[in-house]
C-alpha cells in the first residue's frame, strides 16, 4: 500500500519540503512548551497543580443562583 503512495507523490514538485516543515514545526512547538515549563515560577506550578483538588461548588451554586 505505501507502494501506491509513495509513487504518487513523486509525480508532486517540490513535496520534500512538507516533511522538514512538518519535522521543523513540531521541534519548535515543544522547545516552546519546554522552555516555557522550566522557566515557569513555583508559585504557578503549585496553583495550577492544585486545580484538580479546589471544591468547584462555589461555581457552581453562583451560576444556578442566577
């Protein structure tokens, strides 16, 4: 099957370039990400760490009580 693919795409000029593009942004989308996590304060890291734990009753008793 990659057979049928692979020819087809050969006939396409310039269709080597999707595949470095693709590599290229996908590099620079979680040296990003990285960066940003380890340049992030401990103060954020412990308030977005405890979002799962916080009771969401408040939120929701405010939003039916309207």
């Amino acid at each position: 099957m990659l057979r049928f693919i692979s020819h087809n795409m050969t006939g396409i000029d310039g269709i080597e370039i999707f595949p470095i593009l693709s590599l290229l942004i996908f590099t620079l989308f979680f040296a990003f990400v990285i960066t940003y996590v380890i340049r992030m304060s401990k103060a954020r890291v412990e308030e977005v760490s405890s979002i799962p734990l916080e009771d969401d009753n408040d939120f929701f008793n405010e939003t039916t009580n309207k």
